[in-house]
C-alpha cells in the first residue's frame, strides 16, 4: 500500500513537471489542445506512457451505453489528466474529473488549467471516491 502511494505521489510530480515545462515554453492564452498534445510530447520524453483521449466504454445500471467518455490524457493506465485552459475553475470541473474516476476506476487525477500566470495556481488533484473512504478507516 504505501509502496503504491508512493509510486503514484512520485508519477504525479512527473506530469506536474511535465505541465510546468509546456507553461513555461508556451505560457497561457492558447486552445486546451494545443496543450494537451504538448503535454503528451512531454511525457513521452520522460518515458511516460500516456494515451491521448482515451475512449472509455460506459454502462448505466448493467445496461451498456452508445456513447463513451473520452479522457483528456491517461498517464501509465494510472492518472487520469483532465487539461483546461479556462479564466477559472468552477466547481463542476472537479466534479467531473472525479466522476471520471468513479467510472474508470483510476485511482488519481490531475486538473491542469494553463490559462494561469504560474502552472501551480492551475493544478488541482482527485483522489477516486473510495480512497477518502480507506484513508478515514485507517486514521
């Protein structure tokens, strides 16, 4: 269990360094996919797996779905990167970010707004819903 934790904490602060890097060579006031695609080339330089817009099949109640989520960035099958380049965050885009969790089952997200002047004021973490419950038994 820590081992994981660790493993996460450590691949976290790789694509945190990765968005610093692709804010501080483009700045803010571009399209969210043009950082999503740099973002990916970031990673892919680090050695990090990462699939861009991942599609993820849905259900609702057993009950398969036409449509499907489609993931901004999924960093080595654990991180799910939700990319925005918006003046601000609303409360719904953290909430969309951990709805991606629940589906997915991915453990971690980041939410990473490049419309900031510094990269740290825009990034935003997610745990999925059922490690709060884990970390609340073992306190």
């Amino acid at each position: 269990m820590v081992d994981t934790h660790f493993r996460i904490e450590k691949l976290k602060n790789e694509i945190i360094g990765c968005g610093i890097e692709v804010h501080r060579t483009l700045g803010p006031g571009l399209l969210e996919s043009v950082y999503r695609e740099c973002l990916l080339i970031e990673l892919t330089k680090h050695r990090l797996h990462a699939e861009c817009e991942r599609q993820v099949s849905l259900e609702y109640k057993g009950t398969p779905l036409n449509g499907f989520l489609k993931l901004d960035l999924l960093v080595e099958n654990v991180v799910v990167v939700e990319v925005k380049a918006v003046e601000r965050y609303h409360p719904v885009h953290l909430a969309q970010l951990v709805t991606y969790l629940k589906l997915t089952g991915h453990p971690v997200g980041l939410l990473m707004n490049f419309n900031v002047t510094a990269l740290k004021s825009g990034l935003r973490r997610a745990d999925h819903p059922a490690r709060y419950v884990k970390k609340l038994l073992t306190s």
